[in-house]
C-alpha cells in the first residue's frame, strides 16, 4: 500500500495536506534546544522552566509567553533587567519576539529561533 494513498486520494487527506502547520519556536541555551510553548518562566529559583546559576540573574526574572500565534517576553521587575537585540526590555509591558532575536538574561544570551 503507498504511504501517500491517504493525502492523494480522499479529500481528508487534500484537506490536510491544505492547512498549515503553525512553527514550532525555541530557544537555543547552552546547545540545547528549548521548546517555547505556551509559557517559559527564566530565573534563579528553582520553580522556573529554566533554571539559571547566576547571582546577575533574579530568583523569577523574566517571561516568555505564546499569544495567539505570537511569542512575547517580558521582564519580571528584575534587578539587572532583561535586554533583547541590547534593547532593555522594559517591566510593565510585554515585547514581541521574532526568530533571530538574542535575549541577554544575567551572563547568558539566548537564541530564540
């Protein structure tokens, strides 16, 4: 049986073959590649998604939130603050984040791709 039977030949499969596939975003940290799904939480605390050793680095310090088809960070009052593409990225608001963009966070950058 061909492997391609469903897509080629029943209008499920047409249809499916149609509808788009939304991307995937990550975050490239330390060579591992971090899916950003809904919400990622950045810090020193434990309770964080990741978790950064880093006296630079707040115990909750910054957010990375999927909106509709959207990602925003934001960061979480932190002391030394959270910079994207070296523009700081102010508390009280979140900011659109589009593949590419390096987040500095502490020492560490990451890559959201």
């Amino acid at each position: 049986m061909d492997e391609n039977t469903l897509e080629a030949e029943s209008n499920l499969g047409k249809r499916l073959k149609q509808i788009k596939k939304s991307e995937e975003r990550y975050l490239l940290f330390k060579g591992d590649s971090i899916p950003v799904i809904a919400k990622l939480t950045i810090g020193r605390d434990k309770s964080n998604n990741i978790v950064i050793d880093d006296t630079m680095v707040s115990r909750w310090h910054a957010v990375i939130q999927k909106i509709k088809a959207a990602y925003f960070i934001k960061d979480l009052d932190s002391t030394n603050g959270t910079q994207v593409n070296g523009i700081d990225v102010p508390t009280d608001k979140y900011i659109k984040l589009k593949p590419g963009d390096v987040i500095h966070i502490g020492r560490t950058d990451f890559s959201f791709l």
